[in-house]
C-alpha cells in the first residue's frame, strides 16, 4: 500500500492483538520512505485518542470533576489494588461478602475483569450484579446480597475514579464510545486522519471493537480484516467469535485462502479430528504415525516432566532439532514444571524460556535489594524485611559469604525499637564484614540515619534513584538490572501519581504491593529477547495461540488435567453472561456449562495443533501435583481417535 500504492502510512491504521503480535508486524513492516506507522492495539489506540481530545470528554462528561490537563490511566495491578482496599475494608466493617471464602484479592481480580467485560460488550456497569444473578440456577437471598455487595464496590470505585479523571481499562473503552466517538468533531477528524485500515484476527476482537471497525467501514478507501473461522481462543479475555460472525462477515468481499502455511497435511486432518470428536460429531480412527507420539501415562507428575526434559534433549541431540523449533505447551506453565526441565536440558549447554510467566519485582536480586533498603528506613510503614532478603542485600553490597551474611542479618533484624545496622564497636561485627569493608558498612549505616532524620521522606521512586545512585550502583551493574530499577521507578511513579489521589499513603502502598508479589513489567525489548533465540519456548496454550507463533515440534504437558477445561462460572462472574450475545434473564445451566467447555477446548487444541509443524509429542501423569487423580476428557479423546 505504502510502497506501490504511494498511501501515506500516516493515514493507516493497524489494529493487533497484543504487544507480541506487533513486534511480529514491526519486524514486517520496514517500509522504504515511510512516514509514522499506527500500528498498536485497540485498547493502545483508545488510550492515544482519549489523551489527544481530552477536552472533547471534559466538555461532555459530567461525571470528572477534576480537570487535569490529561487523563490518568490505571494500570491493571493500580486497579486491583483499589479495588481490594474498598472490598477489605466493607468485608471488615459491614460484612460485605458474608459466606464467600475467596480472598479479598481474588475477588478483586473477578470484579475489575467484570467491569471490562461489561464495558466492552456495551453493558451498563449498573447491571452487572443483576445480570449475572438472574443467570443463576439456584437464585438463593445469600447470593443476591453478594451480587449487591459486588455492584456497590464497583460503583464506589468507578464513582470516585471518574471523578478525579483516573480511567482503567473498562472506564476507557466507555468515555471513548460514550463522549467521543459520538462527537461530531471527533467523528470528523477520526476520519479526516484514518482512511486504510487493517485488523489482524478479528476473531479474537472484543464486541466494541467489532463495532468500531463496522462504523468505519462506509468511511473507509480500504478495509483488510484477517479472519480465521477456527479461532475464538481469546474469549477468556472478552473476544466474542460469534458476534463477530454476525457483525462483519457480511459487509466485505472475502478471499478465501485453502490449505495449511504452519503444519503439515496429516496435523492437519488430526486437529480436525480431534475437533470433530471433543464436539460430539461422529468421526473415525486416525490411523497411527510416529509423528503423532503418545506417551504412556506415568503415575507421579514429577516423573513426567522429568521424561518430557529428556524427550526434549533427545530431540536436540538425537533427531537435529534445534531448541527453537520446539515448545512445551502446559495448561499450568509453573516455575516447577520450567526448572525440572531446564536442569535436563542444561547439563547440554541448552535453555528453556518460558513465555507465559512474569517474574515478580522481588525475584530480581536488584529490586529486591532496594525494597529491602525501603524497609529499613521507613519504619513507620511497619514492614520488616525477611532475614533472607537482608541476608542478599549484605551479601551484594559487602560482598561476604552467605553464612557471615546471615548472622548479621540476624543481628540487623534483632535491633530495638526497629531493624538497623548496629555500631561498628558491635561484638564481633568488624570480625564478620572484614576491615576492608568496614569503611562501606559505616557509609550504608550513616546514610540509612540520616535519611531516617529527613523532615520529610522522599516518595518511593525518588528513594529508589537515590538509593541506586548512592550505595547500590557499582561496576558490577549489569545491564539487566539497571532495566530492573529503571521498571521498578516508572512502577512507583506511576502507581503513587494514581493512589495518592484516593487520600492514602501511596508510597507505604506501592511497597505492601510489591512485598507481596506483584508482577514485574515486561519491555518490547525483553520480549523480544524471549522470542528471538535458540532456546526451547515454554507457554501455556492461550498465551502461544496469541504471539502468532508457530514451531515444528508442539509437546503437551499433563494431557490428562482437568485444567484443560477450566470452568467460566466463579463465585462472583461468568465470562459468557457478560457478553453481547447473552440473552438477559436467560438462566445459564450446568449443562451449558459442559457445552461450553467442551466446544472452548476443542477450539484451543485444534488452533494449537495448526500451529505444530511436524511433531506432536503428548505426556501425562495419573496424579496432579497435588496429589489428586488427573480426570480430565481431553486424553480420553486422543484415545478415541488414535487406531493402534
């Protein structure tokens, strides 16, 4: 379009799932003399344009009373961070959620994803508990008080973030379709600015997705729309496949592309087999190939992953595979099921990464030791650090042995009225840190004092630069963990600029939210490290499905877990009553249930198989990790259909 059509690419917008699927199209898209590219997310284009015409949402919203110049966006962890203070705190004063045995941070997690998948399906967020309660089958008093309970936390909390112009993700997707896409001014420059548009998998849109892209659809000189009929992975995470059918499979001209460009014929014919056979359709035996490799069940899940390690390093070393043409599908990709294989595999001087997990902050020796140094010169929050996390933080600075380390950590912890590092005349101190760092310890030991005797602390991300450029940075610093600190100050700025808003002690916040084990933010820059190498890729099946990835040999770890199936109804949300093609008042049964289940793995492992080049490899355990006898379907439908 750019190159021979001549289109300025200003003009184009590239609507994507997630940041992987843009590194992909980042990577194709290098075009000769090209301007700007939009090329970002549908939530990453409604965050761009509410920032842009702020004052269009200010002059049409009654509901902001604080006019700041620019909007302020929750993250997801800000979010539930909120949302669990005002839920705590109702638990604890008014008995809200009496009965319930989920957590307070459970729940929140529920509730925050409740109020997106309202907003996106264009569900006034008022009638969210009464939807879902009128789907119940059993519609007990105690039930409806929680659905009550649930519904006045949410509007407190969006009440009193819309009022200061603090908007998480459904809140955005809302101003943008109430106040500015109805907004002449807007419409017009929408248009003015965007005449091309492409969408990557509609699929997997989300319902207000779906309809911007049909209200575009008569203004526009190009429309390219990407759709795979066999999708519909992604409705975990809101996107409706049907209500895509319904709303643009008609408006365009269709090219219909024949064949398989990521597996071979016979994965092919077995991924719709197994379809065909989860979905209850009468289908045959698919006869026997080595390529297709089934496992005998092993009793203990530990020996499983033990034998899959091996079976990954024989394909390596064995059959001329390389690392990266191999992945490890696991419904549940764990840091045990990563570590048992890793250790087989790098014995041979080979790696495992896993694409599904986010480290913590705290994993992050780095972080770890700011959050500890936090710790101990704010005694007033009343955290005390673990003797472990003080222990790596003596053993980084003062570079002395672990043992050495504990004890002192030990003496640090023992101090009254509150941890400190005690005088260098301590009994046998100097014995512990050796002369040579007498000199350092005294350094930390002064500045943590005179920090203490500050008139006023410094909020968390100024502490945190302090603390890096005065006693943590050395020549030792590693590039990873100037990215480590460099993430975790734009953390602390971020979430103080937002809570601090709500009257609270954002800084004593943000560490209580890190301390407990919030997830660290991952860079472009570091996802594509993780997709770029020779190592073998570790993921869970949605998170593969959608980085657009594909690999020549897909192995299956625990074939025979339930948590293939996972269940849509929780104690307080059902991702298929907030949706657009729900039926209000409609009961939702345990048979529709099963229905659901079953028609969601037998979209998921048909989309993974088609992604599996030339091998698939199955193990499974009659045990879960927890002891209990694995019941899932989904190994009794590979034995269905596989003649011996």
């Amino acid at each position: 379009m750019v190159d021979e059509l001549m289109i300025p690419s200003e003009k184009i917008l590239i609507l994507l799932l997630n940041r992987t699927q843009s590194l992909e199209w980042r990577t194709q898209t290098v075009l000769a003399g090209s301007g700007a590219i939009l090329r970002t997310s549908y939530y990453g284009f409604i965050q761009g344009e509410i920032k842009t015409y702020y004052p269009i949402i200010l002059r049409n919203c009654n509901e902001i009373i604080k006019k700041n110049i620019k909007p302020i966006f929750l993250t997801f962890e800000a979010a539930q961070f909120l949302v669990s203070m005002v839920l705590e705190w109702r638990r604890q004063n008014k008995g809200a959620f009496f009965g319930v045995a989920s957590l307070s941070d459970r729940l929140a997690i529920d509730m925050t994803s409740n109020l997106v998948r309202a907003a996106i399906s264009d569900i006034p967020h008022s009638q969210i508990g009464g939807r879902l309660y009128s789907s119940l089958e059993n519609k007990e008093e105690a039930s409806k008080d929680i659905f009550k309970d649930a519904d006045d936390i949410l509007d407190a909390y969006r009440k009193r973030c819309m009022e200061l112009g603090i908007f998480d993700f459904g809140m955005s997707v809302e101003l943008y379709n109430r106040y500015l896409v109805t907004d002449n001014v807007y419409r017009r420059q929408l248009l003015n600015r965007v005449e091309h548009l492409i969408v990557d998998n509609i699929e997997e849109c989300v319902p207000t997705e779906v309809d911007f892209i049909k209200a575009m659809l008569p203004n526009l000189k190009t429309c390219l729309l990407a759709y795979n009929p066999e999708g519909g992975y992604g409705e975990a995470f809101g996107s409706n496949h049907e209500y895509t059918k319904q709303q643009l499979l008609g408006e365009l001209d269709s090219i219909k592309i024949s064949g398989s460009f990521t597996c071979k014929d016979y994965i092919y014919e077995f991924s719709d087999m197994l379809f065909d056979a989860i979905d209850g359709r009468i289908t045959g035996k698919y006869g026997a190939r080595p390529q297709i490799e089934r496992t005998a069940p092993f009793e203990l899940r530990s020996d499983m992953l033990e034998k899959a390690g091996e079976r990954v390093l024989s394909l390596i070393e064995n059959e001329g595979y390389h690392p990266s043409d191999i992945v490890v599908i696991s419904n549940y990709a764990d840091p045990v099921s990563e570590f048992v294989i890793a250790r087989c595999l790098e014995e041979q001087g080979h790696e495992i990464r896993n694409l599904a997990r986010k480290s913590r902050v705290v994993d992050n020796v780095f972080s770890q030791a700011l959050i500890t140094l936090a710790q101990l010169c704010h005694p007033s929050f009343n955290f005390i650090p673990d003797r472990e996390d003080v222990r790596a933080l003596i053993r980084m600075v003062l570079k002395i042995d672990p043992v050495r380390s504990s004890i002192l950590a030990g003496e640090i912890l023992a101090q009254k009225p509150f941890a400190q590092f005690p005088e260098i005349e301590f009994p046998r101190l100097v014995e512990r840190i050796g002369y040579h760092n007498i000199e350092k310890y005294q350094h930390i030991k002064d500045w943590i004092k005179e920090y203490k005797e500050m008139e006023k602390p410094l909020d968390m991300h100024e502490f945190f630069q302090k603390v890096f450029l005065e006693i943590l940075v050395s020549a030792q610093v590693s590039q990873r963990d100037i990215l480590e600190t460099k993430k975790l100050i734009d953390s602390a700025r971020s979430f103080i600029d937002v809570v601090s808003e709500f009257e609270r002690n954002a800084n004593r916040d943000f560490l209580d939210v890190v301390r407990k084990g919030v997830k660290s933010g991952e860079s472009i820059f570091e996802l594509e490290e993780k997709l770029g190498g020779d190592f073998v890729l570790m993921s869970t099946p949605v998170a593969y499905l959608a980085g657009s990835l594909k690999s020549k040999v897909m192995i299956l770890l625990s074939l025979s877990s339930s948590n293939w199936t996972p269940r849509s109804v929780k104690e307080i949300s059902n991702i298929h009553v907030l949706t657009k093609t729900w039926v209000d008042g409609q009961v939702y049964t345990e048979e529709m249930e099963e229905e659901n289940q079953k028609r969601y793995l037998a979209t998921l492992v048909r989309s993974l198989f088609k992604r599996c080049g030339e091998r698939l490899i199955t193990f499974e355990s009659l045990l879960s990790s927890g002891g209990y006898e694995n019941d899932g379907i989904l190994a009794d439908y590979f034995d269905e259909i596989l003649s011996q």
